[in-house]
C-alpha cells in the first residue's frame, strides 16, 4: 500500500464489504443480520458503527455514487486518442452510460431510488442522502463537457440536465427493462446535447473529439 494512503479504519473495511454485497446481491430487502452474515460481520458490529439498518443503506449509497465519481473523473482524465478517426461523438459519454446502466449496478440502482424517495417524503433516516445528491455530480459531470471545449458556466448548467436525464433513463431501465430503447434514447440525448453545445461555441462536432 502506497506509504500516502492512511490506513482504512474498522468502519471503512465494514462499509466496503457491506458494499460488495450490495453490489452483489442487493441488500434492500435483506434485514441487518441478514447482512451482517454476508458481509462477514455481526449486526452488533454494523450498528456500532453505523446506528442503525437505515443509516447503513445511506452510506451505502454514498460509497457506491463516489465510487462512479472516481470512474468517471478517470475517463475524463484518459480520454483515449482525440485523433482517432473511429471514436464517434459522445462516445465518452456513451462509456459511462454503459457503465451506470450495467447489470452489476442494478442492485445498488434500486436501492438508490428507493432510499431517494424516502427522503424525498421527509423520512427523518434517509434526508441525508439528499445533501449534495446533485451537487456533488456538477463538478465531474461538468468537467467531462469541459473537456470537450465548452465553457465552464455552459458546461455546469448542462451537467444538470445530464445527471437529470441519466437518472431519469437508469429508472426507465430497471422499471422496464428495454436496454436497447434506453440506450437510443441516451444516445440521441447525448447526441442532441453535444450538438446544441457544439453549435454555440460555433463549432463542429468533429472539432471536440
């Protein structure tokens, strides 16, 4: 381990495992011994640690969501090569798509939404979720279309509707399941999207790859 990364602590090391099964198998309906066992730990040990069952599902959703902020500020970082004639537009947008919308997210995807509207009822237990639930996707999402030559001020506004729509579609998938309709519907909103930014800038397409 790098000699600057300190070491995780005890929460830390339970919260991961508790995300691998999350991630794994889902965890929503599981009761907190149920996933205290698959996690490798004792409900004692969650509840000293997180509280309780519903405060443990937010910091759930928390690790996951920063976990995606890592991939995507990776992408933006490793865009591939600009020069290639090959790589069509939006496709770096079209990656993370895929990604979010991947089988292996779909547990946590629900979990998430199902803990969102409980804290958009006021549920006491899940508001925290709301702190920063947007916000905190403004700055990579932005920086992935500044990347691609739009203004900074353009590029946070349009992160909105980015997260706004991507959300939308994740729901739109889980609840029925048309991964090819989803995707074109994605695809097209990315397309138009760039190609409105694109316009302002008056530049083309080809110009921001």
């Amino acid at each position: 381990m790098d000699e600057a990364t300190p070491a995780a602590t005890p929460k830390q090391k339970l919260l991961a495992a508790v995300v691998t099964v999350a991630l794994t198998g889902g965890i929503s309906d599981k009761s907190l011994r149920a996933i205290a066992e698959a996690a490798g730990t004792s409900h004692r040990m969650l509840i000293h640690h997180f509280g309780s069952r519903e405060r443990l599902l937010v910091d759930v959703i928390r690790e996951v969501e920063e976990r995606q902020r890592t991939v995507l500020a990776e992408m933006v970082a490793d865009p591939g090569d600009p020069g290639d004639p090959d790589e069509e537009p939006a496709a770096r947008e079209m990656r993370m798509w895929q990604h979010l919308r991947s089988p292996e997210l779909a547990p946590q995807e629900r979990l998430f939404f199902e803990v969102y509207g409980q804290a958009l009822q006021g549920r006491a237990w899940a508001r925290p979720l709301l702190d920063g639930i947007v916000e905190n996707w403004l700055g990579p999402v932005a920086g992935m279309l500044e990347a691609a030559g739009i203004d900074p001020e353009t590029a946070r506004t349009a992160a909105r509707l980015w997260v706004a729509v991507g959300r939308g579609l994740l729901l739109d998938v889980l609840a029925t399941g048309d991964n090819d309709e989803v995707d074109a519907a994605m695809r097209f909103f990315a397309d138009m999207m760039l190609a409105t930014l694109q316009a302002r800038l008056g530049e083309s397409p080809a110009e921001n790859q």
